[in-house]
C-alpha cells in the first residue's frame, strides 16, 4: 500500500493547475476503489483492520481534494476582484472613459447656441458688461437694441486621472471654450486668451491624510463651493450669461493651492493666486513719471495694459460641512504697486468674505448667500468696479466696497432646474481735490469726485459724462429643461431674463443711472451626460 500511493504522489505533477488537480485526484481515487476492492474481499477476518486504514486514506485523500477546490474558488474571487471594484471612470464599456496606458480619460463638454437681446447695445457676445458697458443716453447705443446669436460658448473639458497608489492619486483637468479675443483678452478676471483656457490643472491628493495640492489655472478660492474645497465643486450660478450676476466672488486665474481636509465636516484651504488690479485714473492730469500699467510685452497682446503687481493675491478659507448646509469663511489679501514722483509706492488691501449654502428642502430647493467686503476687492465681482484709483501725487489709493448674492434654486424633477437672483456690487467714493497747476482752480481726482462733470451724460450727442459707478444690481430669473436624457446623452433649452442698473456718484450735471434688461435662450447638447 505504502508503494502505490509513493508512486501516485510522483505521477500527479505538482505544478498542475487546479483546475486539473480534483479532476486527476477523482480518478485516484477511483482506481484505488477498484484496485483495492478484490483485496478487500479476498482478506479475512484478521486483515479487517487493514481494509479499515485503507477507507479512511482514501477519506483522506477527498478530503486534501476539497480543499483544494476550495483554495481554487478563493484564488479566482481574488483575481476578479479589481475588476469588480473599479471605478466607473476606469471602464472603457461603462462611459466616456478611456484608457491611454495608465491614465483613464474622461471627455465632457457641450454644444450652444445663445440667443442674445439687450434693450441697449453693448455690442458684446454672450458675456455681459454689467458696468461701462451699459450705454448712458448721450450714446446712440443707449436708443438701439441688440440681436445677436452665438455659438462661441460651446465647451470642452477633459480630466485626466493617473493610477492610484495605495491613498496616493493624481489629477489633471482641462476645460476651454471659443469667447477668447486678442483685443481683450487680460488677466482681470477670467484670464482667457486663444484658444479661451478657462481651467487647467493639476492636483496631488492623500486620501488618508486629507491633503491635496492645486497647480494651474482653476476658479479662485474666493468663490463659493457647494462642498469642502476640492476642484470642480464650485458653485457656480447657472446663468446663461457667461460673466454670470454681479455679487458672484470669482475668478479663473493661475494659482498654487493647497487644502488640508480633517475631516467630512472641516477643510481649510490656502490659495496664492495671480494679482492684477483694476484703476481708476481719473479725467484730470497726473505728475509726469506716473507710471500704473505698461502694455503687454513678450506673449500678451500689446494693445491691453498690465499692472505692476509685486506679489501674488492670498486667499485663506475656512469651509465647515456640519451635516445641514455649507459655510464659508474667508480673507483676502492684496498689494498693489506703482511709481510716482520718482519713487515706486505700495499700498495693500483685502477684504473678509463668508457664505452658505442651505438645502431648504433636500434635493429639491437650495438657497445660496455669499459677500465680500473690504478695500481693493473689485476684482473678485462680477461687475468689475475699480480697486483702486489714483491720488493728485499719482500714488495709489484703495477703493472701499462690498459685494453681495443671494439666491434660489429649484429643482422640482430631474428634469427641471428653475434659478433665481439678486446680486449687488457697491463702491465708496475715494476722492480728493487738488488746484490746478495753471488755473488755481479745484479739480477733481480718485473716483466719484463731485468735481467730475456728468452734465452731458443724459443727452444724444451731450458733451461730457464722467459718470463713476456707484452700485451695479441685477435681478435675474431662469430655467433649464431636459426634455431629452438617454443613450444619446442629454438636450437642455435654457430661458433667461435680467433687469440690471447702473447707479453714479453725483458729479457736476447730476447723478445719471441708466439700466438694461436682457433675455438668453440656450440650446445645449451634452453628449457624455444622460
């Protein structure tokens, strides 16, 4: 007996995959059974006990079989675990994901076509100008509507995701559009050159340390986020209207970013992002040497101006996730440089900011509320009043302001989202007087002086209207409607309609407002969303 099974243990090959081993061992067993049989029954009485040991080997042996079965089904569950865990992202047959070695692709996008009117011309694609842009009666363009289609919103974006190690995994996003134009584009806000890069970045994250890392252009700290503080949960309004409400914190700008989650409910983030100030020069001249902005050089379009900025805006925000909303709590710190009288001069401003987030009614209606205020902020608005404006020295002086949005969503069905608006962006006058050089007279410098003259501002063909704005509101009403969502992605018509005005420090002539109203209709196909 000892003989028979040595040489079976060498007959079976010990590498033999498993799927062959209980098949193999079956058949041992079995010839053993008819082997052993007529020994068994040619045995007597005294060679029982023999036959007993030879059962239970073979009990034995089926026993090491079954466990090998078992060893096999433990092995296949574990290679086919990946597979099963997977992100929907990582699977080429489960979305717009693809693989490029060992990044996962992620297209998005959509196709538009905008309807634009506004009861003044502007003259302007599907971004409006809430500020300068309105036409005061002296303008012919203030008596002339505008009509006016656009594609040019149309989008693209791409997020690219490296492989994971461990809690270790890196991103990168991209996204751009058509409304770039060399004549303006600029820094100010929405850093938007040809091709329009509206983001692009980078990002390190740890999940097990709640850390993450931003590098490249990507909406400011500044602006209100529905969760946390991580990328591309910005909560941004759902206008239409690419400069969005005025009251909405934002810009898109390159920035260096870093966050640090402790938990669901707490993140604190640290943003050094871009400068470039907005000024207000003033009618009147300034002391020769002045100098505020230059012209682009090397790679910027050389018919806009660029400021002297010494030192990237800093923004800290705290963002609290306790269960019910969002909140936000923010600073904001600038600097902002120029020379005059031979010597360069430096003044700082900044402001503090906070916002919520409330789902009154979960799922189903969201209210938002965010502001800023401070001095040097105007940058941060939609309307893109001034930072700052200019002394009779030619030296730099902060405008102070505050900048608010509230707001209502509704979500009645998925098929639905009906939003509302009221935004308001708001300046102090920062003026001085100074005696002219020849005249003795007053003249008038910084911004809403009430030595500037706006007496033509009211008239067709009147002569001057300085016109300083004092406060930019708007009302805004919309909704969105997918009467498609299936295989072939999603259709939405968006519908529009805002009421804004324009109001002025009071100047010589009076204080001239002037408002506008403008409607939006928005076809947009979604093709990589159901």
């Amino acid at each position: 007996m000892t003989v028979i099974r040595s040489e079976l243990r060498h007959r079976t090959p010990p590498y033999a995959g498993y799927g062959q081993r209980p098949a193999i061992a079956a058949a041992v067993a079995a010839a053993l059974g008819v082997l052993l049989a007529p020994q068994a029954k040619s045995q007597d009485a005294s060679s029982s006990a023999q036959l007993q040991s030879l059962q239970q080997q073979v009990q034995q042996l089926q026993q090491q079989i079954t466990r090998l079965q078992q060893q096999q089904d433990r092995q296949q569950a574990v290679a086919q675990a990946p597979a099963a865990n997977a992100s929907p992202a990582a699977k080429q047959d489960k979305g717009p994901g693809l693989h490029a070695g060992p990044v996962t692709l992620t297209f998005g996008g959509y196709t538009e076509l905008a309807t634009i009117y506004r009861d003044k011309n502007e003259s302007a694609d599907v971004g409006s100008n809430f500020n300068t842009g309105i036409p005061f009666p002296n303008s012919p363009n203030n008596h002339l509507s505008e009509f006016r289609f656009s594609a040019r919103q149309s989008r693209i974006s791409m997020l690219a995701q490296g492989p994971r190690e461990g809690d270790v995994h890196a991103e990168g996003y991209f996204e751009m559009d058509f409304l770039g134009s060399a004549p303006t584009a600029n820094s100010n806000e929405s850093n938007s050159y040809n091709p329009r890069l509206r983001v692009a970045y980078g990002t390190y994250s740890n999940d097990a340390t709640g850390f993450n890392f931003v590098a490249g252009q990507s909406w400011s700290l500044a602006t209100l986020y529905k969760k946390g503080l991580m990328p591309r949960a910005e909560n941004v309004p759902l206008t239409i209207d690419a400069q969005y409400v005025p009251g909405f914190n934002w810009t898109r700008n390159p920035q260096l970013r870093v966050v640090q989650k402790f938990s669901d409910a707490v993140s604190l983030g640290l943003s050094l992002e871009s400068p470039q100030t907005l000024i207000y020069n003033g009618p009147n001249p300034l002391p020769k040497n002045t100098v505020y902005n230059n012209p682009g050089g090397s790679l910027y379009y050389s018919g806009q101006n660029y400021t002297l900025d010494a030192a990237p805006d800093v923004i800290a925000k705290l963002a609290l996730d306790p269960g019910y909303g969002h909140y936000e709590l923010y600073g904001v710190a600038r600097w902002f440089r120029d020379r005059a009288a031979g010597v360069n001069d430096s003044v700082s401003g900044g402001g503090v900011g906070a916002g919520m987030l409330l789902p009154l009614v979960a799922g189903v209606l969201d209210f938002q509320l965010s502001g800023l205020t401070g001095k040097g902020i105007g940058r941060y608005g939609s309307a893109q009043l001034p930072d700052v404006t200019l002394r009779p020295d030619g030296r730099f002086a902060t405008v102070k302001g505050y900048q608010v949005l509230a707001g209502l969503t509704l979500h009645p069905n998925s098929d639905w989202a009906i939003y509302a608006y009221y935004g308001r962006e708001h300046e102090d006058a920062t003026d001085f007087t100074a005696a002219d050089a020849i005249t003795g007279q007053p003249l008038g410098y910084g911004y809403g002086s009430p030595l500037y003259d706006n007496s033509g501002c009211g008239t067709l063909g009147g002569g001057k209207c300085a016109a300083n704005t004092r406060a930019v509101s708007q009302g805004t009403v919309g909704a969105w409607w997918k009467y498609y969502q299936g295989a072939l992605g999603n259709l939405q018509v968006g519908l529009q309609g805002s009421y804004t005005k324009r109001q002025t420090f009071v100047g010589l002539g009076g204080e001239p407002d002037v408002n506008m109203t403008v409607g939006m209709l928005s076809f947009r196909y979604y093709p990589y969303q159901k």
